[in-house]
C-alpha cells in the first residue's frame, strides 16, 4: 500500500509542477502569435445614453443624476447584473469628458464617481464608445452634424487619444475595459481605409497598449448587404449590429441575419457575442429609435420587444434592451427619447416591466467561461475556453482547458518512464 500511495504522490507531484509552469508559460501564448484574453459578458445588455463627448450629463428633464443611478439599482433588482450600453462616447472635436468635472445635475461628487455609481448599480461593466469616423474623417464628427457639412479631416491621433481619455475614469479602467468601435463596418471606417491585416493588427495593438483588454466592433449593415468582409483577425471578443425600421417584418425590425450568418461563419468566435441593437443614429436614414416611438403605437412595441428578445437564440445574436435612448443631438438629448420606465403598457405597467420580465425568461447572466481567440501567423482564427473563477467571473491567469489536459498527459508519460525504468 506504501509503494502504491508513494507513486500517487509522484504522479500528483509532477501535474502540479506542470500545470504551475502553464500559469507562466500559457499554452495558447506558446502556440499561437497573438492572443487577447478576455471574461465573458453573460447576456445582459441595456441601453441607457447619459453622458455626451463635451462630459454633459444629457437627460435633465428626465432624470436627475441621483435618480438615474435609483433606476439603474432597480433594474438590478429585477433582473441580476447587467451591462451598460453607449452610456459614455467620445467623438473628435466634441472634446473629451473629464473625470473631475463636477456641477452638474443633482450630482455632489465628480463625473467619476457618478460613472462609478452607475457601474455599481449595475452591477455589470460600462461599455463605452469611441467613434471610427474622427479616425478617417466624417460629417457627423463636426461640430455642426449635417448632410451637407463637408467631411472633417482625418485624424488617427485624436480617435487614439479619445480612447484613451475614457481610461481615465476609475469604473472603466478597474472593469473589464472593453471598447466599442462604433462604425466599424460597413460604409465606414473599413470602406473608407481597406485596411489589411498588417493595418488592424497594428490598430488594435495601439489600443492594447493603452490598456484596453477587450473590442466590441459595430456594425450597421444595410438588408442588402448579407456578406461581411469586415475582418478584426481576432482581436475583438463581441460584434454590435444596429437594427434598422421595417414596417414589413412581423418585429417591426430588420434582423440581418445572413449578415450575422456570413460574420459568425468567419469569425466564429463572434458566435454567441453579436449584441443586436435597436439603431439610433440621428443621420441614418430609417434609424430604429425613431420609428420605434413615433411609427408603433403600444401594442406594436409590445410585439417588437417581444420577438427581438424571443428569436435571440435562432438568430445568433443577444438583444441591447433600449431603456432610455434618444433619437436626436445628446448634447440637449432632443428628438424623440424613449423611456422604457415611463412609458405605459395597455395593462398600466411600464414598459421596463416587459422589459425585465423578457431578460429573466431569455436572457441568462451566468459567465463560466471566457473565449480567448488568438490568430496564427497566417491569420486564421483559433478559439479555445479559459477556466474562470465561478465566484467573480474573472479568468485564471493562464489556466487553460488544454494546459490542464497536456499536465495529465506528460505527468502520466513521466510516470510510466521511471516504472520502466526500475
């Protein structure tokens, strides 16, 4: 029995020195040129537009500062942690938000704080966005967004160190640090640069370096476009689609499925992390928000959220629920806003009711796992599972599925040696 429990311990004592190795030699790092390493999501996204480029807290005559971070608590409440979606943009000339502004709305402690506030209310991630069209220059980066108002002038360092300024507040950069890229694609910034592989590498590697751990890109497709060519080479973890208005389709929205379809078939990693959302851009034409409040009456929204919250499994995507979103400039939140919390059902409940109920029954918020994606030297996509803490979500530093799997098997081969060699 001594013999027996001896070899045992061997063989426990040559895994764990393998896999202890792995913690500083990850095996994904070893087999592969690049990897970005990233915890899953869950599935909770919610929209909510507060904060505008110039740091102005928008919605006034809505909420005040102290009442948003109530209503975020309470969408907590009813249905778990979540994520929060465009709440923060920076775009070019708009200028940055600073962390240390103070004075506005109900607000006693500085721009920081209430971001933070917000964060822990949520109890998810804040997602924010910095805009492609400072990098390769549009009209609706310009002071004055119009149709007819020429392009701005290009300029890479100033979208670089728009997203660098959002690092700056302290719930961005002790979270996740995930950065949406909004007008990624298409018609935007890769159809207006044609990047290749050697240029987005070099993008996202300038991102990296400033600290950014994770990519969301967004995209806005048109019906007509059903074949994405708009390659990240793997270093975003999530896409974001925009939705467009379709009277004609039984939601009232325009899913691009095969868009979805031809992306995830590419990228496959992008499987199960296409966030879909209603559109609400102020230039677009058909822009979703819009038609959304003004085209529906209560019963057609009621069908619209419904179906986009029903059909996430079949069509690959994971619906942003729009709570409060503007159709209009954020620096005044005009246009049309929906507020889902105050806007009634035919039954007297509010909308965000539906709204929480719908997330409960469709939307789970477990994170077991993290997707690391890593390209070769050739650029093809691999894409394996890191093991994470079941406490906080957070990967195990180097802690793979196949670091694990490769300890059993060279301790094993160990072992069978030193027998056959007594």
């Amino acid at each position: 029995m001594s013999v027996i429990m001896k070899r045992i311990r061997l063989l426990l004592t040559y895994y764990f020195l393998i896999v202890s190795l792995t913690f500083i030699f990850p095996l994904s790092s070893i087999s592969h040129g690049y990897a970005a390493t990233t915890t899953a999501l869950g599935t909770k996204f919610v929209e909510i537009r507060v904060i505008d480029s110039h740091g102005k807290y928008t919605p006034n005559s809505y909420y005040t500062a102290t009442e948003l971070v109530s209503l975020v608590s309470s969408i907590h409440q009813a249905v778990g942690s979540f994520n929060l979606v465009d709440i923060m943009e920076v775009a070019g000339n708009k200028g940055t938000p600073d962390p240390a502004a103070t004075g506005f709305s109900d607000w006693s402690g500085t721009l920081d704080s209430f971001v933070t506030a917000l964060k822990s209310a949520s109890g998810g991630e804040i997602l924010p966005e910095a805009d492609l069209d400072v990098y390769f220059g549009a009209n609706d980066v310009c002071s004055n967004p119009q149709p007819t108002v020429p392009a701005c002038p290009p300029c890479p360092s100033c979208f670089f160190n728009d997203a660098a300024s959002l690092l700056q507040f302290s719930a961005i950069a002790g979270g996740q640090r995930y950065l949406v890229l909004d007008s990624w694609a298409p018609g935007a910034f890769y159809t207006a640069l044609h990047p290749d592989q050697t240029f987005i590498q070099q993008f996202f590697g300038n991102l990296t370096s400033q600290g950014w751990r994770g990519f969301i890109v967004a995209t806005s497709p048109a019906k007509s476009t059903t074949n994405f060519a708009a390659y990240d080479y793997g270093n975003a973890q999530y896409a974001r689609i925009g939705m467009a208005f379709d009277p004609s389709s039984p939601s009232f929205f325009y899913v691009n499925e095969p868009y979805i379809n031809s992306m995830q078939s590419q990228e496959p990693y992008l499987m199960g992390h296409t966030l879909a959302v209603i559109e609400s851009q102020i230039l677009r034409q058909n822009s979703g928000i819009g038609h959304f409040i003004n085209d529906l009456n209560s019963a057609q929204e009621i069908t619209a959220l419904t179906d986009l919250a029903t059909n996430q499994q079949s069509g690959n995507y994971v619906f942003v629920y729009p709570v409060l979103v503007n159709q209009g400039p954020l620096s005044n939140y005009g246009g049309p806003v929906w507020d889902a919390n105050k806007a009634l059902q035919p039954n007297g409940q509010s909308f965000l009711n539906l709204i929480s109920s719908l997330m409960n029954q469709y939307n789970s918020n477990s994170i077991t796992s993290s997707s690391i994606v890593t390209t070769t030297s050739t650029g093809s996509v691999v894409a394996s599972s890191r093991v994470t803490s079941q406490l906080t979500g957070n990967p195990i530093p180097g802690f793979t599925v196949e670091s694990i799997l490769l300890g059993i098997l060279v301790a094993t081969l160990i072992f069978a040696y030193r027998r056959r060699q007594r």
